[in-house]
C-alpha cells in the first residue's frame, strides 16, 4: 500500500479531499448503428432530448478551478463519467483525468451509465485503470468482458496518509428501463475478509460506492437491489463514511453500527447539472479528517453552484466524531 505525499496546504495533521460525483462530461458523437441495438439506444435518446443540456462541461470546469484553490489532497470520483459507456467517452474522460491530476490523486469508481451495457475491459475501463487498482494491485486477465473483471477488481483499497479509500463496483449490466446497482457475491465476500481484519484498524475507512446503500432518497428503479447484505455487512464491520452519488440530490443517511456509532452514508448531486432545484444544484464536497487520541474528526463542507453568480459557493457544513482509533 502507498502512503500519498502530503500536497495540501491546509491544517497540520488534517487529510483534504473532495468528493465529485455523476459528471457526465463526454459529449456522444455520432454513434455506429449498431452500438444503439441495445439497451444504449434509450440512454442516446435521453441524451438527445435532455441530459447534453442538463450536464455542461463549463460547470465542471469552474469546480476543479476551485478545488485547485482549496488545495486538495486527493479527488474521489464516485462513478458516471460518461453517458452510455462508448470507447470515444472513455476516450474524453481519460484526456480529463490526466489534466485534473495523477492517478495516485484520483480515486475512481464505475457508475451505472459507464457500463450501460457489458462492454469489452480493452474498449472502456482499460483506459481508466490506473486511477481504479488498488494499492500494488494488477488487473486479472481472465477475461475482456468489463463486468467479470469490475467483479475481479474490486473491493480495491488506496492508502492515502491516514485514511483509507474502499471502493466498490455496483455497475452491471441492468435491465432495460432500469438504473439499478448491485455488488457481486465475491466482492462481498472479500469486503468481509477486508474489513475483519487488523489491516485498516489504525486508518479512517471511507467506502466509495455509486449506488445509495438506503432507500430513503431513491425509486425503486434506481435501487441498489443487494442493499440489505451490504449494510448487514458493514453493521458487523463498520467503516467510518460511506460516499455515493447517482441520486443527483444532496442527501444524507446513516446506519447503526455493533460498536453503537452511526455510520455516515452521504450522497451528492451532480458536479456538472445546471438544475438549480433545492438539492439537486450541481456541487462537490469536501473533507477534511483530523484526529484525537480517541476520534476520527471528519468535517464535511458542501459547495453548491450558484447559476447568477456563476462560481461554487461555501453552504452545509456537518462534522461526524468516529471513535473506532485503534
């Protein structure tokens, strides 16, 4: 496991990183046919009518101009870079990242619309990899099919100073009319194996998945549908945060722990939608986590888009104490 230098230029012994989630940055270009005779020809005709409107690029753009001022440690992206998951989009989405910062800065989960359909690994998330293995982890090459190898990858872990980012896949190949998640039996088992152990006891654990894990804020449709085996999982193992997207609303949740803390599970909208609806006004998050002898102190400010000034402003701030220092 690699340790990050310490960039930031914040508080002493603090850890910045912000959350971006649901970008949606590709713009499709005049797709083959034949890439359309599935499920994707409904994502391209919802891109035609309403999201190449809704996501712009420019509101993404200010967002990084203002991370860059916050001086950030890290940058976790929790999934929907794209929107019907085309070669050409991974292709954009990969020339974005490198300009944004290295990969031992970003942190990258696959979203739902990455793999709107299972595409081969060598035309998608092959072009994403470096900023999704985990620490001195090496991609199995058992198969070219991205789900069998999202399900191989993940859980994949990064140690960055004292915290430690988890990530999990919940992207698969849904039904047609569906937006739903689940995250296989075998990265489960793994996240147990993980997080049973002593490995991560002395690190602020912080999950990244893009489905919610409740369904407080969520249509059926949209669901992560093995939700319940994922949060009996984490109420035995707890983690210290729990970060997704796909809502496209700013949300928060929680669960109950077997050491009696809550769990914090917090979701953001989009960092790039134009949508100036309560909630659902583009934004990221940022996270600055501190601790005490006894407390992880972690500190969460939200930075939402004003449209009629347009840049990010300062708005909800919230601080979560998680005792579980080892």
């Amino acid at each position: 496991m690699n340790e990050s230098s310490e960039t930031g230029g914040h508080a002493n012994e603090s850890f910045r990183f912000v959350q971006l989630s649901d970008l949606h940055l590709s713009y499709i270009q005049a797709p083959n046919p034949i890439q359309l005779l599935n499920k994707r020809i409904l994502g391209y005709l919802s891109w035609l009518r309403k999201r190449r409107h809704t996501h712009q690029r420019w509101i993404l753009d200010l967002a990084i101009e203002e991370i860059r001022q916050l001086k950030v440690d890290h940058y976790a992206i929790t999934g929907d870079l794209t929107h019907i998951g085309l070669k050409h989009e991974f292709e954009q989405v990969s020339q974005w990242l490198a300009s944004v910062a290295t990969a031992e800065s970003i942190t990258l989960i696959p979203g739902n619309h990455d793999l709107y359909v299972n595409e081969q690994w060598d035309r998608s998330f092959a072009l994403w990899e470096n900023y999704m293995l985990g620490d001195n982890q090496k991609r199995q090459h058992s198969s070219n099919q991205a789900l069998t190898q999202l399900n191989q990858l993940y859980p994949t872990v990064r140690i960055r100073k004292q915290v430690a980012f988890i990530g999990l896949s919940s992207a698969f190949d849904a039904p047609w009319f569906r937006a739903t998640g689940k995250v296989g039996e075998q990265q489960l088992d793994r996240l147990q194996k993980l997080l049973s152990s002593k490995a991560l006891d002395s690190y602020c654990k912080v999950l990244l998945i893009h489905h919610p894990l409740t369904m407080t804020h969520t249509p059926t449709r949209k669901c992560l549908l093995n939700r319940d085996k994922l949060i009996n999982l984490l109420t035995q193992y707890p983690v210290e945060l729990v970060l997704h997207g796909h809502g496209h609303n700013s949300c928060y949740d929680s669960v109950d722990s077997i050491d009696n803390n809550e769990i914090p599970i917090i979701g953001m909208s989009s960092t790039s939608s134009i949508n100036q609806s309560n909630n659902y006004k583009a934004e990221f998050l940022l996270f600055d986590i501190g601790k005490t002898a006894q407390h992880w102190i972690i500190n969460k400010q939200n930075y939402t888009f004003d449209k009629n000034l347009k840049k990010f402003i300062a708005t909800a701030q919230q601080e979560f104490n998680q005792s579980r220092i080892c």
